[in-house]
C-alpha cells in the first residue's frame, strides 16, 4: 500500500503541486497591511526592538550562514518551478489542442520544398520562437508585480481566494463546461503575419499556436504562473514558463528533424480528452490548498482537515470511477474496452481515495500531510491522543498562555506561542528554548510536524528537553492597538502578530523561509547552535536538537 501510495502522490501530486514544497511566506509585504502613515513631530513612531542578545562575531557568522542557506533554498526552489512547468508543459503536449497540430506542423517543415538541413534549421527556430513566447509571458508576470507583491502573494487571502476560484473555473474548463479561448480575431491576424515567411513568420506561426491552442494551455499556465507567484521568487514565473516552454519546443523541434519517429505517436482520440478531464480533477483538488489557506490565515475554523479530507476523498473517488468508464463527461467518447493504462491509473487512483479515508478519524497520511490543514483543526483525533494529554492550555503564574486561544500546539507538545513569555518560562524551569518559524500555509512546516516531530525520539525530546515556541508569521489577527508599532528594520507598519513574527525572523536572522528553527539559551537568549530548516530525516533532525542541548548544558552546569 505504502508503494502504491507513494508512485501514486508522486504521479498525480508533485508536478501540481511541488512548487509549493519550498513555499516561503513574508506576511511583512501583505497588500492588506499596507497602509501611509504621516510622520509629525507630534506623533513619534514607536518603534520596538526585541534584540536577541548576543556578540557581534556570533551574529555575523550566524547571520552569514542563514544567507548562505537562504541562496541554497532559493537554488532549489527555482528548480523545483522548472520542473514543475516542465511536468506541465509535456502534459499541454498530450491535451486535444496541441497533439493534432503535432504532426500538422512537422509536416509544413518536412513538405515545404526545403532541404532537410534547411528544413531543420526552420523547425529548431520556430522552438525557439515558443520558447520565448512563453518566457516572455512569465518576465511580463515579474514587471508587473515585482518581487514584493510576488512575496505577499503566499499569505493574502483576497488572493489566495482569488487563486482558489480561478483554478476552479479552469477545472470546469476542463470538465467542457466552456471553453477559454483568445479572440478568433486575434489568432487570424497573427495568421496572416505567420504567411511572411523568414524568421518573423515562424515568430508568428508559433504565436498562432500559443494563440490557439490557449483553451488547453491556459488552465496549465495560469496554474503554474499562480504556484510560482505565490513562492515569492522573484523569476520564479520565468523559470517556470522556461520550463514549459522548453517541454513544448522539445517535440515538435525532436520530430522536424526525425519525421519517421512520427509514427510511433499514438492517433488523435477519445484519451485526449480524458486527459483534459484528469487534468480538471487534479486543478480541482489543488484549488482547495489555496481555500484552506485563507481559513487559516483568518481562523475562520470551518474548513477543518476532515473536511478537507472528504473533498479530496469524493474527488479522486470520482476520478477513479471516471477512469473506469463509470462516469461520462459530455466530450467523452464511448469505451467499449477498458484499456490497460486506464485501469492502473484507476487502480491508482482509488487505492490512493482508500488510503485517505482513516484520516477521518485522525491518521497522519504522512504521503500527504504536506497539502492538509494542520491535525490540531481535526475534530475527532484519534492519533493525537496517543501522544499524551498537552500542556499547552496551562496556567503560568495563574495566566492562560498567550495566544492559546487561537494557535493549537501540534502532536500535543508543550508549546508556547508568545516570544517573551516562553523565555520567561524557559528560565523559570532552566532548559533550552526552540523557536520554530512556522506558517498556516507552510506545506514543509506541516510535513515536519507529521514525519518528523511524531518520531518517537525526536517527540520525546521535544516534549521533556524543549521549550518551544511557535510564532506564525502569516497570521493575520490583529494586536492590540497599545501593542501595534512600525517595524524599524522595515519601516512598515505592524498591526497582525503574522507581521510582529515575520518582522522578528528577518531583523533578527536575516530569514523569510518557514519553517526555520532558531535554539536559544533563555538566560542570556543567545543562540547555542547554527539555525536550521526543515530536515526530513528524523535522526539528523534529533542531532540537531541534542547538540544544542548538550551545549546548553555545558554553559548552565
């Protein structure tokens, strides 16, 4: 089960949804906290700083480290979008609008009366051509928001709502509710400039493609172009038309110069627009990531993990039946046969639905636990439990813990979620503090808490040698006003604790990425090991809290 699981979430899951595996949220640049305030002698800003104590050597080197982490994570987000648009644009290849035009436009190149060297020279350009059609739609993406407002795109919810609606009219899209089509006006004129001939014409004759081929295309690009705004890179949106772009040019560039291999393509038929419908299933269970992150950020607690769950559960449950000619979409061709590729997909699919459905009552589904809301908003948690009663909801000196209220400690750990008052108890009862960085939609945040912190070793570590101490920089509650203050590192105004947080992490670790984990001395609140990232393997991860450990020890005997 487990390996079917796993082929299964990497099939169907990673090239959707892998470019938000290394999602990094900044709430400091969120839309909805922008605001222009006037400065008079009258009215001093307040500015508040809430230094970690420690030498300058230290921090530098520190600081340099987390830099040189940062550039690495950016290395391999960047990565992970060009792969993403690669997945997306192979997949663009086999829908209805472009496979037919495949061996259509092979043909004008190989029938044209041009040598074969010319013939293929002709072919490489008008790749080319499509490759830079595409990245210049993602440079567009990058002018017009800039690196800021792709920043603040993670963790807004008016986008965010904005993203979840917009993939679910792709997916109806898909499903041949309507189509998404450019003017026909607009495809007949690029047409007509495709005629000239020369380099120019197969700049057009590409265009015309791009053009005409949108009503598949778009729900892919728009999907792609949304994942990669929202991680924050700035050529996050070009590497990823790169990457589909380069997907696309590949073949029909690939069968220009070897028109024999032409014959090796399946024909046109009723599986494109299976595909197309796959597509819309797989469009639809991914707009419900970008849904649950508003519900988060804004605790609104009626789009809880079970929830979430059930929709997934009927979606890949109607997926698998569809596969197996049970369900029809309007398009469809009749299936007198199932083929052998429909029923593994459909094996597939349905093994996967099977093995989502004890998350009802609280499994981990650690394959997937990445895309879920959080365990702490399931209702009927029989997994939890097993890890002890929390401690969260103590008194300390006769006070509720700050913010327990709104945040739920993970697996029942012994967690703060205020700065100030979990150093204060790390000193009352001398162990070391844990800051975890962590974000409502931090997909590496959930899956560390699901595959990592649920060890046993590295659970009861946590619990007994730990004070931890969450701080959501995504949140988007509002501080009380005597406790609101404009941020001197940044400038901005900070009204939410998602802002107190993100501001915190950048001026004082010179990080964004989530999740980021920060080991302190309360005493002296000086770091005592180089911070860390999300680490998927439990024993590394159980080093890294023991070393510090070790290390306060030896400095507080």
């Amino acid at each position: 089960m487990k390996l079917i699981v796993r082929l299964f979430t990497i099939l169907l899951i990673s090239g959707l949804m892998a470019v938000t595996v290394n999602a990094q949220t900044d709430s400091l640049l969120s839309f909805d906290d922008v605001e222009f305030t006037e400065i008079t002698e009258e009215q001093p800003i307040e500015k508040k700083d809430n230094s970690i104590k420690s030498s300058d050597k230290e921090t530098s080197e520190v600081a340099n480290s987390i830099l040189t982490d940062e550039n690495e994570t950016d290395k391999s987000s960047l990565w992970t979008i060009f792969i993403a648009g690669f997945i997306g644009g192979f997949a663009a290849l086999i829908m209805p609008c472009i496979f037919p035009m495949l061996p259509l436009t092979v043909s004008f190149f190989t029938k044209s009366g041009y040598s074969k060297r010319k013939a293929t020279t002709q072919a490489i350009l008008y790749g080319l051509s499509i490759i830079v059609i595409y990245v210049l739609l993602g440079i567009l993406i990058t002018v017009i928001f800039g690196a800021d407002a792709l920043n603040s795109l993670s963790t807004n919810g008016i986008f965010n709502f904005a993203f979840f609606v917009l993939l679910v009219v792709f997916s109806f899209s898909f499903f041949g509710a309507f189509e998404l089509t450019l003017p026909a006006s607009l495809a007949n004129k690029l047409d007509r400039k495709a005629d000239r001939g020369g380099l120019l014409g197969l700049f057009f004759m590409a265009a015309t493609l791009a053009v005409v081929s949108f009503s598949c295309t778009g729900p892919i690009i728009g999907t792609l172009l949304v994942q990669a705004a929202t991680m924050g890179e700035l050529l996050g949106p070009t590497i990823g038309m790169l990457g589909f772009a380069l997907a696309l040019a590949i073949p029909f560039t690939l069968f220009a110069m070897f028109p024999s291999l032409l014959k090796s393509l399946p024909s046109s038929g009723g599986w494109l627009n299976s595909v197309k419908i796959t597509l819309g299933f797989l469009e639809l269970a991914l707009a419900l990531k970008f849904l649950s992150n508003v519900d988060l950020a804004y605790h609104w607690n009626w789009f809880d993990r079970e929830v979430f769950l059930a929709l997934w559960i009927i979606i890949f449950g109607y997926l698998g039946f569809y596969l197996l000619g049970k369900i029809r979409f309007p398009n469809d061709s009749p299936m007198d046969k199932l083929s052998l590729p429909r029923m593994v997909l459909s094996i597939l699919v349905l093994s996967f639905t099977l093995y989502m459905v004890p998350g009802l009552w609280g499994a981990p589904l650690k394959s997937i636990s990445a895309f879920l809301p959080p365990q702490t908003t399931q209702d009927f948690d029989l997994y939890t439990s097993s890890f002890g009663r929390t401690e969260t909801n103590n008194a300390v000196d006769g006070k509720a813990r700050k913010y327990s209220d709104i945040f739920h400690a993970p697996l029942n750990l012994n967690v703060f979620f205020d700065y100030e008052e979990g150093i204060e108890y790390g000193k009352k009862v001398g162990k070391p503090v844990m800051l975890d960085f962590t974000g409502h939609a931090c997909v590496n945040c959930r899956k560390m808490e699901a595959s990592v912190w649920s060890d046993k070793d590295v659970h009861k570590l946590l619990n007994e040698e730990l004070i931890i101490i969450q701080l959501y920089v995504d949140d988007k509650t509002e501080l009380p006003q005597a406790e609101q203050f404009v941020s001197s590192f940044s400038g901005k105004n900070i009204r939410t604790i998602g802002n107190k947080w993100s501001d915190f992490q950048a001026s004082k670790f010179n990080s964004n990425s989530q999740p980021h984990y920060v080991l302190l001395d309360p005493s002296n609140e000086e770091i005592l090991i180089k911070p860390t990232g999300a680490d998927y393997n439990p024993k590394s991860y159980y080093g890294f809290i023991q070393s510090a450990i070790n290390k306060y020890k030896s400095t507080n005997l």
